[in-house]
C-alpha cells in the first residue's frame, strides 16, 4: 500500500474518532455534560478547614443576668419619687422608688381616732353594766332578770368592741409599716433592665413587673431556637458561644434548661410546611450556663452552636463526608486541575470522625486543592471557578430536564 494511501485511512480514522468523540461528549458521555457554558464552583481544602465551624447550625444568643430581682407596685398605693433610671447601676440596699405615704398618713389619725372612740364604747358600756348591777339588788325577785339579760347584751358588745379594737391595731400596724417601707430598696447589686409604669406587659398584656434589676457579675446566656429544630438541643449538652464581631473569640458552656412552656411567636420567622403554606415559627428560649465570663459584657450578642469538637485542631485533612464519592471499590474526590478543569482525584480515606461527619484523607489531595461539592450530572472536563458569580445556572449543567 502506498503511503498516500495509509496517509488518507489514518485522516480518515481521525476524523472518525474526532466525531465519534464529540458525539460521546455531546450526547452521552455524561449526564447533562458538554457545554461551554456549564461551569462548577470549587474552594480550596484550606478555606474549607478553615470554616469548618460554619457547618454546624447556629443559634442567637444575648448575655443576661443569673438572678433577675422583679419588684412589683402596690396596686393601691401611688409613686411619689422614682429614684433610678433604665440603665443604671445601683449597689444593694440603694432606694429605687417611694411610695406617696400622705393618704396613709390621714388613714392612721382616722383609724386611730375610731380605736378611741371604740375604747371610750367600752367605758361607757362597763358604767352602764355597774349601774344596772347597783339596780337590779334593790328592785324585786320576778323583775331581776330583765336587768340580768341587759348586763349580758353590754358585756357582748364590750367583748365585740375589744375584737374590733384588735383588728383597728392591726390595721394600724400596717399602714405604719407601709410608711417605713415607703423607700423601696434593691435587694442585689445590679442593673436596672427596666421600668414599667403601667404593670402591664404591652406584648401579652399580662401583669409586668413595675422596675426589673438584673444581678451584676453572674452572666448567663438566653438563646432562641425555632419549633423545627428545637429537637436537636438536649440539656447538659456543650456549646460554644461566638462573638459576632470577631468569630476566633469564643467561650464555652452547657445548656441548663430548654424553655418549652413560654413559646415566643416571631413573625418574620416563617417557614413553609407539606401544603406549601407558610407557617409562623414559633421560638422557644433556652439557657446556657457559662464556664467562664471574662470578656462578657451585658447584651452583648452571641452566636451559639453545639460543641461537637470542632473547635479542636486536627493534624492532616480532615472533610465533610458530602464532598467524598464512593463509586465500587474506588473513593473520589471532585478536584480542580492545573488546566482549571474538574477531574475525578482517587483519594485515601483514615479516620472518621462521627460527630462531625469527617474523613481524614491520608493521600491524594493537598491542602492547595480546589474541590467542588458533588452534584448530579457532573462530568469530567467541565470548567471550574473559584468565584461563584460567574457560574450561569441557565446552562444545560443546572438545567438537565430542561427546567
């Protein structure tokens, strides 16, 4: 055969295979692979480690008093003189508020007039029994006895009057006690959290206390979790608590008490159930007692999520089991090559570890690895980026059914 001849066959055969290829690419290499368009974002191992917290759910959480001191108003008796304001500091024994003690005043003069008057009743009645004694020897026999059920019916209302007196000094009492309580006095150390003139709670409408303190130095943390994951808080379970402000500063504890008798209804909270309707969540409080408070400030806001050991370094590289495919006997990792093109990585697997649904790789992946999060449809040679943006959602990728 000449080569002229072999020279046509072997451009033929090319030509074949470059169809052939192309085909196998566009119809049916993979699923929903081949297009230009189709791009898949990938993030480097290090950024990943590096977030590993971020996976964990997370709750909103304030620092608040230990002890919280309520104090009521009298409903009966006017304030005079409020002493405090919202925010203060105040030490134990410092006068908060003063009640208007002048009506009481004039109550004691009146009821001590009416305990006169009641002693001044006995007088007259033990007068009135003497003569009636003196009377009923002088008159005869048969007529005694009416003086006899006289005397009788005053020593009743001496002994009536006598009860009423006691009564009048108890009530006395009272009052003079109220004016020597008029100063209401804080009874811990702390802060004045709030005022409230009207008693009434002007979310529920239930009875509120008048001024709240909240105890100085014994922080704890109040957090909130919605109906749809409030199973997955336990008591005595660890936390970890994060600044919002800077997430490396953290602090740790253990939850004392999930509050589901006081639910707290938030609006903005919706999410949608089997009939696609949207629900209002409804959110329930829980307590973190702390292990330590150094650097806490009152209010301050703090994320909280449950302490399953990712705050502990670990040697090598450790991933969320999603980014790891099984395939057989083969395990895989979807990894960015040197042409920016994904590739299926073979990767060694070591430890695992159950809370936090990690592997260790022991080989074939390095921390510069960029790798992408597996999908349906994903194919060898597709385009990666590094910048989410710049993925479009609308290529036959993402759209596989034609959605």
């Amino acid at each position: 055969m000449s080569k002229k001849k072999v020279g046509i066959i072997i451009a033929i055969v090319v030509v074949i295979a470059a169809v052939g290829g192309g085909a196998w690419y566009f119809l049916g290499g993979a699923k929903g692979a081949g297009s230009s368009a189709d791009k898949v974002f990938v993030e480097s191992v290090a950024s990943i480690n590096s977030a590993n917290s971020g996976s964990q759910n997370r709750y909103s959480g304030v620092v608040e008093a230990q002890e919280t001191w309520e104090v009521n108003k009298e409903s009966e008796q006017e304030v005079k003189e409020v002493f405090v304001q919202v925010g203060d500091t105040v030490e134990e024994g410092a006068p908060l508020f003063e009640y208007d003690m002048e009506e009481v005043k004039t109550e004691i003069q009146q009821a001590e007039l009416e305990l006169e008057g009641m002693r001044n009743d006995i007088t007259d009645a033990q007068n009135q029994i003497n003569q009636l004694a003196r009377e009923r020897e002088t008159v005869p026999q048969e007529d005694r006895f009416e003086y006899t059920a006289e005397i009788q019916e005053k020593e009743n209302s001496i002994k009536q009057t006598e009860y009423n007196i006691e009564s009048k000094k108890v009530e006395i009492q009272k009052k003079q006690e109220s004016i020597e309580n008029a100063v209401v006095k804080s009874k811990i150390a702390g802060m004045i959290k709030s005022i409230n003139e009207s008693g009434i709670d002007p979310t529920t409408g239930d009875m509120a206390a008048y001024i709240t303190v909240l105890a100085v130095g014994d922080f704890r943390v109040k957090g909130t979790v919605s109906e749809t994951n409030i199973q997955m808080l336990s008591e005595q379970q660890p936390v970890i608590l994060r600044s919002r402000i800077n997430e490396e500063q953290t602090w740790t504890g253990t939850i004392t008490k999930i509050d589901t008798q006081n639910a707290e209804k938030n609006n903005s909270d919706v999410y949608y159930s089997d009939s696609g309707s949207g629900e209002k969540a409804t959110k329930y409080p829980f307590y973190v007692e702390l292990n330590s408070t150094e650097g806490l400030m009152m209010g301050q806001h703090l994320f909280i999520e449950m302490d399953l050991g990712q705050s502990e370094k670990k040697e090598g590289i450790w991933l969320f089991e999603g980014y790891i495919v099984k395939e057989e006997e083969k395990t895989y990792i979807w990894t960015a090559n040197s042409r920016n093109k994904l590739e299926k990585r073979e990767v060694e697997l070591g430890e695992y570890d159950e809370n936090l649904a990690e592997y260790e790789i022991v080989a074939g992946l390095t921390e510069e690895d960029a790798i992408a999060s597996p999908m349906e449809g994903l194919y060898e040679g597709v385009t990666t980026v590094t910048d989410a943006s710049e993925i479009d959602y609308n290529s036959p990728l993402y759209n596989q059914e034609g959605e």
